[in-house]
C-alpha cells in the first residue's frame, strides 16, 4: 500500500481526468461558445439593419412641399411658388409614397393622376431637399437603396 505521500496528485495527472482537466476543458468549452455568440451577433444585427433600411425605404413618404409651406406649388425647377404662378403645379393632396418617388425617379414613372410635367416638377423639388427638411430622410433612404 502507498502512504498518502506516494498517492499521484489527481489535479495533475491527465490520465485519470483530474479536477485541472476538467476545469480546463470547462473553460475551453465556454470560450467556444462565447466566440460562437459573439458571431452570431455581429452576423445578425447587420442584416436586420439592411432589411429594415430597405423597408422604410418603401414605406416612409415625401410631403410636396413640406407642411411649413403648405398651399404653395411647385415650379418647373423645383422651387415653391405662390398657387396659380406660371410653369407652376399643384402639388399633390398626401405625400409621395417611397416607392413611387423611387420608380420615378429611376425609371421615369409618373405619379398617379399627374402628368409628366408636373411629375418632373415635383422631382426636381425632391432633388433639392436638404437634411432637416421634411422628406429628406425619406429621400436619402431612396438613394442609398439599389
């Protein structure tokens, strides 16, 4: 028989799965499954970040013009014009929906009930938005979208 001092150390000895083995598997487990989460998240987020830019992209809406100015029209430029100016349009009644303003924009389309004149109106007035104005986010969205 062994005295107590001649018995193998088992949190040394790999043979017999010692507490250090186990603890140290336990831990490389743990650290596989943190780097595995860690991917999945940088995976995940971005793509529902497309998915829901691309939807809000359809579904925001652009006022012509924006509410402040509310009871002008639109001049063959793009400007906003007191109602009746000539080379003027009456803008429409709700805002442009995403998706219509993109379409015309990229493929020529009209918008419903307009003519191509006033379309290309209310076009040039979109190109002219800048940040803070309504519409804008709308209309950056757009661009940004293939």
């Amino acid at each position: 028989m062994r005295s107590e001092d001649e018995r193998p150390e088992t949190q040394s000895n790999p043979v017999d799965g010692g507490v250090e083995d186990q603890d140290l598997a336990t831990r490389r487990s743990m650290l596989r499954l943190g780097a595995l989460g860690a991917a999945a998240v940088f995976t995940v987020r971005p793509g529902a970040g497309l998915a829901q830019a691309a939807v809000s992209g359809i579904t925001c809406s652009i006022p012509v013009p924006q509410s402040s100015q509310s009871g002008k029209w639109i001049r063959d430029d793009g400007t906003v014009v007191n109602p009746n100016t000539k080379n003027s349009y009456q803008p429409p009644s709700t805002p442009l929906r995403g998706e219509d303003v993109k379409n015309s924009l990229a493929y020529g389309t009209r918008y419903s009930g307009y003519n191509q004149k006033a379309t290309d109106a209310f076009n040039n007035y979109i190109k002219k938005l800048t940040m803070g104005k309504q519409g804008y986010t709308c209309y950056s969205s757009i661009q940004s979208r293939p």
